[in-house]
C-alpha cells in the first residue's frame, strides 16, 4: 500500500485518475487533503479483499485423482441411470407409449388425405343421368309420300321410304340404286265435275333429297301424286302414294259474294226496326 507522503506528493488530477483506475468512489469539488484520506482507505480495502480472495483458493484445491477413480466414478454413474431406468414404474410406461401412438397417428393423419363421408343423396346427386338424344333422325322408315298445298299455285311433297320395299322395286324393275330413275307421277282432275278425263304429268326427281315443290298453276284442282321408278321400257312402277289435295281458290266464290249481301241487307233491316219501333209496326 502507498504511504500517505507519496500520495500527498502527486497533484489532485493525478489522484483523481488514481481513483477513477482503482474504482474508488470521489466527488469532484473535494479537497485535496480528504481526496488523500479517501483514496488511501480505497487501497486499504482492495489489498484486504485480495488477501482473501487468495485463501479461499487455497483452501480449494483439490487434490490430484487418478485415471482409474475417475474411469470406476463414471461406470458406477452408468449403473445408476441403467437401474434407475429399469426402476421406472409401469404406469410411467404405459403413458409414455399412449404419447408416441398419438404422435404416430398425427403424422399418418397428416400425410393421407381425409376420407369423405358420402350421404344417400349425395351419391344419388352424383349419379349423372344418361345424355337424352335430342336430334331427330333424318328417316323413319314409314314408306308414306305427303303432299301439301302452299299456295294456289304451289304445292310441296315429302317422302319417307322403306328401304326393303325399295329394294324389292328394284329389282322387279331391273335397276341399281346408281342407275335407277325415280319420277313424280301428279294425277289432276278436271275443275268442271262434268269432265270425267284425267291428266298426268311425270316430274324426275333424286329420291335422296326426300322433298321437292311442284308447279301445278291450276288453284282448285284436285291432285294426288305417285312416287316410283321408271323402267327401261317407260313402264312406270309407283311405291307410294300421297293423300289428295285440293289446291285453294285464288279469287272469291261468287256463292259466298252472294250470301254475304243477303246477310248484310238483313241486319240493315233489323238495326232499323231496332231505331225505330213504328216503321216495323207499319
């Protein structure tokens, strides 16, 4: 420990530094003469706690231990923990073993994909009906010919046939389907009833199409029309035939101009007995 004259020699900064490095606690207004007594009682306590400090360190050394006490000191510690280990109670176990079931099964869980509970009606929703077909077919196979009026002048046919009765016309007529000659035979009547004569007229045709609009120019005749296969020899064999028609007018009937002023001088006169009573009385 430094005296009390070497201390005195330094200046107060030089003291001040001291106290700051031996971490002794000073205020700065002091005076000197007590900053001298103060860091003095500093010194005095830190060489006190060094002195301790070095017996205590004395007092715990250790003496030195051999390899083999320290090698017997770790299998005595081993046997502990293994018998400690094999000690664990059951209940111990059992709870340990429910942990890793239900660790196991959060992972499985994880991993696959969560099953769907179907309902009756959700399988019943699921089921898709079957596609409707909507489309008409193009044939039927009726094997019918049908002719209808458009307009006084114009008529329109439409055919479905059978292709086994087609079949068998051609081979009474001695044709191919390729080579084969189809014609619409028109039948017209005569517009006056007295006239008993009937005129035809043949219209060749492509059975494919299935339709074809005829010319007639003759408003209120009465027609029916024949669809066959012309042979060879210009002998005509018909396979259907279609309904009668009878074309519309293309001018008024003189009978119903007839009927129609009658009946329009009839209400004028009932109108005016209506208005006025004495006239019908007179």
């Amino acid at each position: 420990m430094k005296r009390t004259s070497e201390l005195s020699n330094k200046t107060k900064a030089e003291l001040m530094a001291m106290a700051r490095r031996k971490k002794i606690p000073v205020t700065s207004g002091i005076v000197k003469d007590e900053l001298i007594k103060i860091v003095k009682k500093g010194l005095r306590k830190i060489e006190a706690n060094k002195k301790s400090g070095t017996a205590t360190v004395k007092t715990r050394k250790r003496t030195p231990v051999s390899k083999t006490a320290k090698q017997t000191a770790r299998k005595k510690k081993a046997k502990t923990s293994k018998v400690k280990t094999a000690r664990k109670p059951a209940v111990l176990k059992k709870i340990l073993q429910k942990e890793k079931q239900k660790k196991t099964s959060v992972k499985k869980s994880a991993t696959r994909k969560p099953k769907t509970v179907r309902t009756p009606k959700a399988v019943q929703s699921q089921v898709r009906p079957r596609p409707i077909d909507t489309e008409l077919p193009e044939r039927y196979g009726d094997h019918r010919l049908v002719v209808l009026a458009r307009d006084p002048n114009w008529a329109y046919a439409y055919w479905d046939l059978n292709p086994t009765k087609v079949r068998n016309l051609l081979k009474s007529a001695g044709q191919t389907t390729n080579k084969a000659r189809w014609v619409l035979r028109v039948y017209t009547a005569a517009l006056h009833p007295m006239e008993d004569e009937t005129h035809y007229f043949d219209i060749d045709t492509l059975v494919q199409g299935g339709n074809y609009y005829i010319n007639l120019s003759r408003p209120g005749a009465r027609f029916i029309v024949e669809i066959g296969v012309m042979d060879a020899t210009g002998l005509f064999r018909a396979t259907a035939q279609s309904n009668p028609v009878i074309m519309p007018m293309d001018h008024p009937s003189e009978t119903l101009a007839q009927e129609s002023t009658f009946s329009e001088n009839t209400i004028s006169r009932n109108v005016s007995s209506f208005t006025n009573p004495s006239s019908s009385r007179s």
